[in-house]
C-alpha cells in the first residue's frame, strides 16, 4: 500500500531510506542523536561534517555492519533487525578502507566478493565491473602491488559487482592523488546518471556540487543544516558549512 | 547449500591467502617444534619420565600452538578492513563463524601432522596411533571452536595478543585435561573402552562450545 510520507508528496515505495529517531551510542558517547531522514529512490545526497560527527558511524548503521541503539531505520521498507542480509544484497559500500585481501589477486578479490553475493554468471560480471573501473590489465595481479588508486577503483567494482540500488560512500577519495580522485568521480558521475540512490559523506564541497542533488551538514551526530536541489555556489557553500559544522547543536 | 558454499567461500580465501604467504603455519610450525626439541632436552632420555610428562608437554605445545595461531585468524581481516566488508555482504554472521574457525581448523591439524612424527621420534612414543590420532583431531576442534569466538572478541582491544591467552585458556581446561588423560592412556596401550569416557567428554564439549560459540560470534564481530 502506497503511503503518504507528508512533506514530500512521495510514497513509501520509492522512499529507499527512513530513518525515524535513530541514536547510536558507545557506551556513553552519543554518535547519532535522533536523526531524521527520508531519502527517495535515485536521490544523491551528499553529508558534510567535521571529523567525529558522525558520517561513518552513519553509513555503518545504514551498511548493516553496526546496530541502532534506538529509533527505527528502513531500508527499501525493510528493518534491518529481521532483513539484513535481504538489505545488505541492494547495498553496496564504498569507503577509504577498501575491503580487498592484499594477498589476492583484483580477480580472486572480485571473485571471493560475487560468491560472498551470489551473483550469477560471475566471470562475465567480473570482466564488466573491471573494465567500467578501467582495471582490465592489472586484474591478475595481486591487490598489494597495485597503487591506492588502484586498489580504490578495485573497491568501487568489487561495490558494484552486484548491481546494488542503493551506493553508500564514505569519504572515498580519501588517501587517494589527483589523478586516481578523478578517475573515481569520474565513475560516480556515470553512475549518477542512473536511478541508483546514492549517499556520500566526504569532505570535498566542490563534489558535493558536482554530484549530489541534496546536502546535510551533520554536526556532534545531529543534522545542522540541509539543503536540496542545486542551487547554491561553491562560495556559499563555504560559508554555510563553515557555519553549521562549528556551531553547538 | 547457501550458507556452505559461503562457508567454503571463507574457508578457501583463507587457505589460498595462507598458501601464498606461510604467514600463519610457517612460524607456528617453527615455534611448535622448537618446543618440542626443548622439551626433550629439558626432561632427558629417561624413557620412564619422558612417558609419565609425554601426554602434558604434548597438550602444552599444542595449548601454545593454538594461541599462537588463533591470535592471528581475525588480524589479517582487520588490518586490511576486511571485516566490515565481510560484514556487508549478504552472509550470515554464523557463515563467517564456521568459515573461519574451519580454516583454523585446517591450518592447526596441518601443523600437528607435522608435529606429532617428530614427537614420536624424539620422545619414541607411540603417539601415531588411531586413539592418539582422534584424541587430538577432537580436542583441536574445542580448541578452535572457541579459539575462533575469543579471537574475534580480542580483535577489538588494543592488548589483543594478551586477550586471547586470557579468556582462552581457562575455558579450555576441561578440553586439555581430558586430552591429557586420554592420551596418558592410549600411550599406555589401553583398549579403546577405557579411554571412552575423556574422549566423549572432549566430544560433548566441542558440540557446547560449537553451539555456544556460533550463537554468540553475531556479538563479538557487531561492537
């Protein structure tokens, strides 16, 4: 049944994100204090903040990898509690770590994560992810002598071998030169065309420009600021980030 | 049929990475056998004596050589981040349990076929017999059944090569001491009805602590 989320005129069934409430502590220290979030399908929402605020342990929670301590979290309308695995098969992850065994070749990497998803036909999705991160001649060697920038555009096939709907990506370019940083946004940006919903926390303003649709600055694990459509100019984007990620919330 | 080619999955990435770099059996192997020539020398070739601490110096090498080796079952795993990526995959937490723990499993019973010939030449004990061949196959299973668990707990802590020891060893007696008086008897020569009785109670506690052990894994990895 479709519902009426209220403030946005959309439905539950194209809502790929909610979260109501949702806190995370370690032990004493609140992460996440009561976030409110609705992301739609296909969205790219870009989240902003000082180190510590909280993007990572975010993008855990959403990844799976960690639970809430309270609140209520949906993903493609399923909890995450009684779902998980079904929630982590439209996921993918893209972080500074890049989940790959450096004593692995990129292809036993990529072949070892399409068993982990059972994708089918994985020698010929392998060869396609590897050629969309232009990785082809170095996929048989082994992830240790490649170079950062290689290994990240590894972690992005090995995130997309399994044609997730949903992308979470903390702070991807980090670690990475130039170079290497273009070549990942670069991929970003085609799959930006697509309907993947895509979430990113990072701290480049000029990408959240380039490639996200809606912003939030999260400040001591609160959303401070949030701005949707692109309407805004790299200078005021300063200003306002300068502004929100300093304040007490 | 999932969950086992998942489990065989982790079994056979961690054996090819091990293949590929003898990190783990190589120096456990060295260090288990350096044990053994101590021992040895330690207790002299009094065959009366070296029968009487035979079965203890063989389960205090293979205690060792079981730290040793589960301290590193999760590290390879953290150190390249692999953990969270494993976590995110569509898998059962109790998949990378067994996963895991058999690949342990493999490393420590490849590490004992090794062992076990030179502790019978040095010691000239009959320790390649089928009794002392099951005796140590089923305590290596209680033994990385919850060596897998605690290995994944210590993870986490900064003092994780102290951690392990600490929470291991005390849960394991029960294990060792059966392990020691069964193999008191079956080197010895005692039929296999007298050596029953420790050898179910090491069976019955490697079925707690797989049980217990699985249910409980989902806790250690999450925080």
């Amino acid at each position: 049944m479709a519902m009426d989320n209220g403030d946005t005129g959309s439905t539950f069934q194209d809502q790929v994100i909610e979260i109501q409430g949702l806190t995370k502590a370690f032990g004493h220290h609140l992460a996440l204090r009561g976030l409110d979030l609705k992301i739609r399908q296909g969205e790219k929402v870009a989240i902003l903040g000082p180190n510590g605020a909280g993007k990572t342990t975010l993008i855990k929670v959403l990844a799976t990898i960690i639970n809430i301590t309270s609140g209520k979290v949906l993903i493609t309308g399923l909890n995450p509690k009684d779902n998980a695995e079904e929630i982590r098969r439209q996921i993918g992850v893209i972080t500074h770590q890049t989940f790959l065994y450096g004593n692995l070749t990129a292809n036993e990497n990529l072949e070892f994560y399409g068993r982990m998803y059972d994708i089918p036909q994985r020698k010929k999705r392998i060869n396609e992810v590897a050629d969309m991160v232009r990785m082809t001649p170095r996929l048989y060697d082994r992830v240790n002598t490649l170079s950062r920038g290689m290994q990240q555009r590894i972690a992005i096939a090995r995130a997309l071998l399994h044609k997730p709907t949903i992308l979470l990506l903390d702070e991807p370019e980090t670690g990475l030169d130039p170079q290497a940083t273009s070549i990942l946004w670069e991929i970003l940006n085609v799959e930006r065309e697509d309907k993947r919903t895509i979430f990113l926390t990072t701290h480049s303003l000029e990408r959240v420009l380039e490639i996200s649709n809606r912003l939030l600055i999260l400040n001591q694990g609160k959303f401070a600021y949030e701005e949707s459509g692109q309407t805004l100019s790299l200078a005021d984007l300063k200003q306002i980030y300068q502004h929100y990620s300093e304040i007490e919330v | 049929m999932k969950f086992w080619n998942q489990v065989i999955s982790i079994t056979w990435k961690d054996t090819f990475s091990e293949i590929r770099t003898r990190e783990v059996i190589s120096s456990v192997l060295v260090f288990t056998l350096l044990v053994i020539v101590i021992f040895n020398f330690a207790f002299g070739a009094n065959q009366e004596t070296l029968r009487l601490v035979a079965p203890g110096i063989l389960w205090v090498t293979f205690t060792f050589t079981g730290v040793l080796s589960l301290n590193r079952a999760f590290i390879p795993e953290k150190e390249q981040g692999c953990l969270e990526g494993l976590m995110a995959c569509p898998i059962s937490r109790e998949a990378i349990y067994v996963g895991k723990m058999l690949a342990s499993l493999l490393f420590m019973l490849i590490i004992e076929a090794i062992a076990l010939p030179v502790f019978a030449f040095l010691f000239n004990l009959p320790v390649l017999t089928l009794p002392m061949v099951t005796i140590t196959i089923l305590a290596t299973i209680g033994f990385v059944a919850v060596g897998t668990l605690f290995s994944a707990l210590a993870i986490n802590t900064r003092a994780r090569e102290m951690v392990l020891p600490i929470l291991f060893l005390p849960v394991m007696v029960p294990v060792i001491i059966s392990a020691v008086n069964a193999s008191k008897m079956a080197l010895s020569g005692k039929p296999w009805n007298e050596l029953a009785s420790w050898i179910q109670i090491i069976g019955v506690f490697d079925v707690i602590f797989l049980v217990v052990s699985c249910l409980i894994f989902t806790y250690a990895i999450e925080e």
